[in-house]
C-alpha cells in the first residue's frame, strides 16, 4: 500500500483568468483522467458531452493497471509534477492540465462547476443551461440528497422517501428541477442508474422509471461510459 503524501487527498484549484495558479480557458490544455464504472466519472464524461467538449477537452479512462498501464503512468506523472516525490494513491476523477502536467483538481463538484463554466464558454454573462444561477443552490441541495440517501448505503426508509420526493418533483414536468435538462439530471440519472441498474426499485414509481428510460435514450446519457482509452 502506497504511503500518504504531504499533499493533500484533494486537490482544488480552479479554472479562471489570471487565477487559480495562470489556469486559464484554452481549447486543447486540459485532459479528464476518468475512472471505468465510477458514477462520479459517469457524471463527468456525461455532462463533457452536453457541453460539446468532447474535442477541446481530452479524456482518458483508468481501468484496472494492466490493463490501462500508459494511463496509470501517465496520471502518475501529473501527481508528482503537482507534488514531488509524490508516492499517495492515484485519485480520478482528475483535471489535468497538460501545459504543465500538473493537477489542476480531483474534486468533482469543481471540475463540474468549470466545465460547466469557462471551458465551455459560459461565465457570468452568459450562464450555461446547465448550471442556470437561478437553480444553482437546488442543483447543489439534490447532490447533497442524492449523495446521502441515494446510495447502496442509504437506511431503506430514508432511500424510498428520497425515491419518492424525486418522482414527485416529476410531476407535471419533464426534469427534475423543471422545463430544461440540469446538471441536476446528470445527477439524478447517475445515481439511480448506479443503484438500481435493472429498475427493480423504481416499478412503484412510474414517472421515475419513465425519466431513467427517457434520458437513457439521450444520446450524452447512452454514450457517456465509453470515453476513449488511451
């Protein structure tokens, strides 16, 4: 077992103009390191496609180390130009920016939140669709929902109430947070796919089992597992 770095578990910096140690927005710089069958990769590689930056934003998929060994070293090489000598674990999902071969981050919520951001063009003044400001602390309170009681963990009473609040936020709309398709649903989608992959759970709630096979049908949704391996 690898031996703990000094450098943190998370590594957090940001996309920004001047900020986040000169990680700016550039056509091509960054490179996704994903995981093969981890829901916050799905998440990722997902919403990648709903952004249309499948080619301005290179991915690579980690599956088990011998089987992808180049990504494993690769990825490697990214930890210990962030931190020397690094020797911790190999955490994905992780940005990468290739200029420097550094980390840029391996948090999720923020590699979203910049995809969804200036790397997709989209910034105060023109917001993304998929992170509208108006919804932004309902796409956050869902992730906190789904995180706690949407899991193969969750206490059963606690996972059919949440089952139940989703599908009735389907009510008389076609997602989860109203008329337009949200990080939200990526969300939702993720974790109930992940959690009840043949629908078992869902056969009591009709409009929850309808939107799982509706946005399964969506072209991001059907593809966003089979990102390319280096």
């Amino acid at each position: 077992m690898a031996t703990p770095s000094a450098l943190p578990h998370r590594v957090d910096s940001r996309i920004g103009v001047g900020l986040a140690g000169g990680f700016y927005p550039a056509p091509h710089r960054y490179e996704l390191y994903l995981s093969e069958s981890c829901p916050l990769s799905l998440r990722i590689a997902i919403t990648l496609d709903l952004l249309g930056l499948k080619d301005s934003v290179a991915t690579t998929v980690l599956a088990d180390p011998t089987g992808t060994p180049e990504a494993f070293a690769s990825l490697r090489r990214a930890y210990e130009a962030t931190e020397h000598h690094y020797d911790g674990p190999l955490t994905a999902p992780a940005l990468c920016d290739r200029w420097s071969g550094r980390i840029v981050s391996n948090h999720t919520p923020d590699i979203l939140r910049d995809l969804a951001g200036l790397l997709s063009g989209h910034g105060a003044g023109c917001p993304s669709t998929l992170r509208p400001p108006d919804l932004a602390a309902d796409i956050e309170a869902l992730r906190d929902l789904l995180d706690r009681d949407v899991t193969p963990s969750a206490q059963p009473s606690e996972l059919s109430a949440a089952l139940e609040l989703l599908d009735c936020q389907l009510a008389g709309r076609p997602y989860v947070l109203g008329e337009t398709l949200t990080a939200g649903d990526v969300d939702v989608w993720v974790a109930l796919t992940r959690l009840d992959p043949d629908g078992a759970a869902l056969r009591s709630l009709p409009r929850l089992q309808d939107y799982v096979r509706r946005l399964g049908d969506h072209p991001a949704f059907r593809s966003g597992g089979t990102a390319r391996r280096r």
